[in-house]
C-alpha cells in the first residue's frame, strides 16, 4: 500500500550495547550509510528512549545517524539506575559510543 512508504519505520544496520566501568549496559543503534556523515542524536527525558522514527529525518544514503538510551531510560539498564547518571556520564557514553563505531579517535 501507498501509505507504508510514509509510515514504515528505518531499520538499523547496526544494534549493539556499551558497557560501562560502572555497571551500565547503553543501547544504541546505527542508520544510515556507515561511512556518511556522523549525527548522533540525544532523546529527551527524563525517561524517553530514542526512536527508529527519528530517522526519517536524514538522508540516510548521507549520514550514519546513531541513537543511544540515555544511562536508565528504553533498553538501557544497569543494577541502580541511579548511580553516576548525570551530564558528565551522559557525554562519556556518547564519546565511548562514537569511539566503538570508529568515528572518534581511541584514547
């Protein structure tokens, strides 16, 4: 039908997990051209969680977008969600996730 093209969801090359030093394991997931332009996308919350709908947004022949469950929100979970989640946290797992898919340099 007509109308799925409009409705039907991006499905990602890529779905894998972060774990962290202190007991985290962050969802994220990639869409896209693997070697496009980066954009990494942040949800809002407190509580939200990111969405392949998202997606749409961006030509995906062009950039690689990357999406993560912030530290205790959608598939994200650790034994005390808690712990360590704060801003400072919150831009370390962005910066391991972008280091993982090899778009930011290892330290």
């Amino acid at each position: 039908m007509f109308w799925n093209i409009f409705t039907r969801e991006p499905r990602p090359y890529l779905e894998d997990y972060l774990l962290t030093t202190d007991g985290y394991r962050i969802f994220y997931r990639a869409f896209g051209n693997p070697q496009g332009i980066p954009v990494l996308s942040f949800h809002g919350g407190p509580g939200g969680s990111s969405r392949p709908k998202y997606a749409k947004l961006f030509n995906r022949k062009v950039y690689n977008f990357i999406q993560f469950d912030q530290r205790g929100c959608g598939q994200s979970t650790a034994d005390n969600i808690w712990h360590n989640n704060n801003t400072a946290a919150l831009l370390i797992d962005a910066y391991e996730i972008l280091q993982k898919l090899n778009i930011l340099p290892v330290k």
